[in-house]
C-alpha cells in the first residue's frame, strides 16, 4: 500500500444533454462514480457512490510516467498555443462566412 495524493471529485455534471454511459458495453460517455462504484463491484457501494479520488502529481520535479497523472499547474493553468488560437479563429470565420452565404443564397432564392 501506498500513498495516493489528490483532490475528491463528485463526477462530470449531468444535463439533459449528457448521454448515458453504458456500463456493459464498457462505453462511457461521462464519470460518474456510482456507475464506477457499481462496475469495481467495490464493498462500500453508498460511500463509492459519492465521490472518488482524482489523482495529482504534486511533486513536478520528479513526475510519474505512466500513467500519466495531471499537475498542479496543468490542472490550474490552461494555457492555448498560438497555432491553436489560430485553427480556432478559421474555424469559427469559416463557419461564419458560410452562414452568411447560405442566409444570402435563401433570401436571393425565395
């Protein structure tokens, strides 16, 4: 046994847009640790059902290879590279360019 050192996570939200994971087929679209709970066949089902431990690597000077577990800094400090930014910005320019022609193409058409 070991030393696991992390932060307590209740799960990913649910909306009415979540789709549900499907346990049986191992496709899971969401974590949810009552379906975890339930999976793991884990003894304490009403406490599993709760929260589960995501785990951090709090040491960056001596980081774990695999698997790879998030840092502090990576959990806490999103950052977005320029090239990315970029392909963001034709992307939704794109999109916007398109709408338009197609908005203009229906109104010159009806």
């Amino acid at each position: 046994m070991g030393n696991i050192k992390g932060i307590l996570y209740r799960g990913d939200a649910k909306t009415k847009y979540s789709k549900d994971s499907s346990p049986t087929h191992n496709q899971f679209t969401s974590v949810q640790p009552e379906e975890l709970s339930l999976m793991s066949q884990l003894p304490n089902k009403e406490e599993a059902s709760q929260c589960m431990l995501h785990m951090i690597d709090f040491d960056e000077d001596r980081r774990q290879v695999l698997p790879t577990v998030p840092t502090v800094n990576e959990l806490t400090k999103f950052t977005n590279d320029h090239e990315r930014h970029a392909a963001y910005e034709m992307l939704w320019r794109s999109l916007s360019f398109a709408g338009v022609a197609a908005n203009t193409a229906l109104w010159l058409y009806f």
